[in-house]
C-alpha cells in the first residue's frame, strides 16, 4: 500500500470513530452502571453485560467462559468468568493480537459527590467506580476494534477482545486462565493504562500474612500468658527498619524507583483485660524488576523469625497470600511500542514517553508467556488525576476518544498487509 493509501484509510477508521462516539459513552456508562465489586468478587451480572454488547455487535464467536467453582473460592471470589470475542481479517492465522481489559473494581468506598454507579458526565468527565480502571478500556478497546472493518479488506490475522474480571484479586482467573487453556493464544497484547504515557514494565508484589501464637491470660496475672502483640511490636520494629533500608535499592527502568514495603493490615487480641494470644499482619513488599521474589520473601521470612528469637513460648506461623511477579521491561523497539508511539505523535504532536510504572498489573501473565504486551489505553498521567480506587474516579471523555483512536491506529500499523 502506499502512503497516501494508508492515510486514507486512517482517516475512515478515525471519521468511523467519531460517528460512534455515542454509542461509546453510552457502552461505558453501562459498564459503570453494573456493579461488580472486588471484593466480594461476584462480577456475573458485567460478564453477562460485556458478553450481550459485543454479540449486538457481531464479533466472531462471543463466549462467556465460566471458571470451576473450585478454582473461583480459591481465589477467594464469588464467581469468576471471562469474555472472549474475535474480529478476524484476511489469513486469520497469521496473526493474533489480544486487547485485555478488566471489569471488576474496588468497593466504591464513601466520599462521593455523585452516584458511583451513575456515569454522570460533568464538564466532560465521565464519573462512577471502574470509570478509569479499567472498564474505560474495555469500551475504548472494543470501539478501536470496530472501526477496523472499514478497512478490513486490508489486513491480516484477527483480534481477540479478553475482557476478565478477577484484577482486583491478581488475575489467576482472568488472564493467565485463559492463556492456559489457549482460549487465546496472542502474538502480542496490548493491557490498560493511560493516554500519557506507554507502561513497559512494572513492578512485582509480594503479600505476605504473619500470625504470632502466644498464650491467652487474664490481665490482673499477666506472668501466667505469653504476649503475642507485645512479640508483634518487635516484628514490626525490625520491619520497618528493613524498610527505610529499601530507598537504597535503585532500579535502572525509568519509571520505577525503588522497592517499598506497607504493613497494611494487624490484627489482635480478643479484649482490653486479656493477655493477646495471638497477633497478625499483612505486609505488602512491591518489588522491582531487578529483585528475584524469592530472595526477597527468604529475607523477610528470615527477618521475621530472628526478630521473635527471644521469645521462646511465641510460636510463628507465615503464609504467602500473593506474589505478582514484575514485568519487563519489554523493548522500546517492540513493534507495538513504535506503532503506539507514532500514532500519538502523527495524531496529536504530543512525545509518548515510555517508562515503567510501579503498579502491578496483568500484564505480568502476558509476560510470563514470552508474549509481547504493553500498557496503554484511557486515562490521565496518573491514577491520582482519575482519582482510581478513590471517591469521584473518573475519565474525561477527551482522553477516551484519544485512546480508542490511536489504539484503533496501532491495530491498523500492526495487521495491515505487508507490501505485495
């Protein structure tokens, strides 16, 4: 093809774009309207929801994949599935890109000035729990695949749209459950993340559960119980030392900086009269892509059980909860990378910087499979200008329509036919 060929078709994909924009928000409002909090992890009604959309839309065998019960309250969710769809084009085998999105979300929380379920759109920014992360990015995707049919005649392979609903949980149901059972079996993928910025790498999580045994006692003769809090402060005294220590530790991928650690979560004691007889925490070490996780949870498992060594009666007992592992960091040079780069660039004049982030994602299960994959979709610079995970998240509708058309473009760079 030549260049003005493949101008002139960027250019109906883009006009296909606007004419949709409607049916676009109106897709997103829709998704955000159906509740589908992580926990509890109950997310059949948006499964149902994606699932109806994209039949209505005629993408090529729409399926709703149900995961064992088994294997969802192991997870520790109510229901697990996931949404495939595909778009095929000429030689549907000699390619196969996969765009994946989630669309469970965190409890809205308290805090809100409008309904977070409403898809209230004010002063151009559409509002409601899951509005930026992620179910932005299963509309935009959807809609960038659309538009390809224009131009279908001109390219090559097919597109699955994976949209699963587990993130929130770490994605042992979603993505890495289908890449294992080869309901699609991508060349490369293209994840969620904003329209400022191209992620490609990001840091691993490592969760970790310590629960201290001692001996119950009543407080008028403590001497006769062990004090699993007063052990616990120990813990926590060492651990925190450990983690100012981590500032020390510098990575080398622009984006990320160095490892953190939170304890999050402590529990103990059953009364104010009542020697604790047990104590426990959750600790959240993010670890980046230089570190090998199992070297880290050795320290911290070591760390922990020198700091009750003078506690003799204190037993101790350390369960991993999660370990996402890092991504990354994947080739500037990558052909996604380029595409999604240009694109912004030809559209917009804006530089994409491309750097990695120190979330944790899906992108991981991708990676983990040797498969290409990169971050990219609707939103601002960062989750805290979307306010994600927070009261009032939201995405303007500028950076929606900004992210399905240069996702829209990248496809187009990527399946077009090569020159005959």
């Amino acid at each position: 093809m030549t260049n003005r060929e493949i101008e002139e078709d960027k250019q109906l994909i883009l006009e296909q774009i606007e004419s949709n924009k409607t049916e676009l928000i109106k897709f997103l409002q829709e998704l955000v309207a159906t509740p589908s909090d992580n926990p509890p992890g109950d997310c059949r009604e948006i499964a149902k929801v994606t699932a109806e959309k994209l039949k209505f839309l005629q993408f090529r065998d729409t399926t709703l994949y149900e995961v064992p019960k088994a294997e969802v309250i192991s997870a520790g969710m109510v229901y697990g599935a996931n949404v495939v769809a595909f778009q095929d084009f000429q030689n549907k085998d000699d390619m196969e890109i996969t765009v994946n999105s989630h669309g469970d979300v965190v409890p809205p929380g308290s805090g809100w000035s409008v309904d977070p379920y409403s898809g209230a759109i004010i002063e151009g920014k559409l509002y409601g729990r899951g509005a930026a992360v992620s179910k932005s990015d299963i509309a935009s995707y959807t809609f960038a695949v659309l538009a390809l049919r224009k131009v279908s005649e001109k390219l090559r392979g097919k597109i699955s749209l994976a949209f699963t609903f587990d993130e929130e949980t770490g994605g042992t149901l979603g993505p890495k459950w289908l890449l294992e059972n080869q309901y699609i079996r991508p060349d490369l993928a293209i994840c969620p993340g904003f329209s400022y910025s191209l992620i490609n790498a990001h840091n691993g999580c490592l969760h970790l559960e310590v629960k201290l045994k001692g001996k119950i006692a009543h407080a008028a003769e403590p001497q006769f119980g062990n004090d699993a809090l007063e052990a616990m402060t120990e813990v926590l005294k060492v651990l925190y030392e450990y983690k100012d220590s981590l500032s020390n530790k510098v990575s080398l991928i622009d984006g990320i900086e160095s490892p953190t650690l939170v304890v999050g979560l402590i529990n103990g004691g059953i009364n104010t009269n009542v020697v604790p007889g047990e104590c426990t925490i959750r600790l959240d070490r993010r670890l980046i892509p230089e570190e090998d996780p199992i070297e880290v949870e050795e320290k911290l498992r070591s760390l922990i059980i020198q700091a009750i060594s003078k506690y003799s009666d204190i037993e101790v007992d350390m369960q991993q909860i999660l370990l996402a592992k890092s991504f990354g960091p994947v080739d500037k040079d990558l052909s996604v990378v380029k595409a999604i780069v240009k694109n912004t660039k030809n559209l917009y004049n804006e530089d994409l910087p491309v750097h990695g982030s120190p979330l944790y994602t899906d992108a991981r299960h991708f990676f983990e499979k040797k498969i290409p994959v990169v971050l990219y979709g609707a939103g601002p610079k960062t989750l805290v200008e979307a306010n994600g995970h927070r009261a009032d998240e939201h995405v303007k509708i500028d950076d929606l329509m900004k992210a399905t058309k240069v996702v829209a473009l990248s496809l187009y760079d990527l399946l077009k036919k090569s020159e005959s």
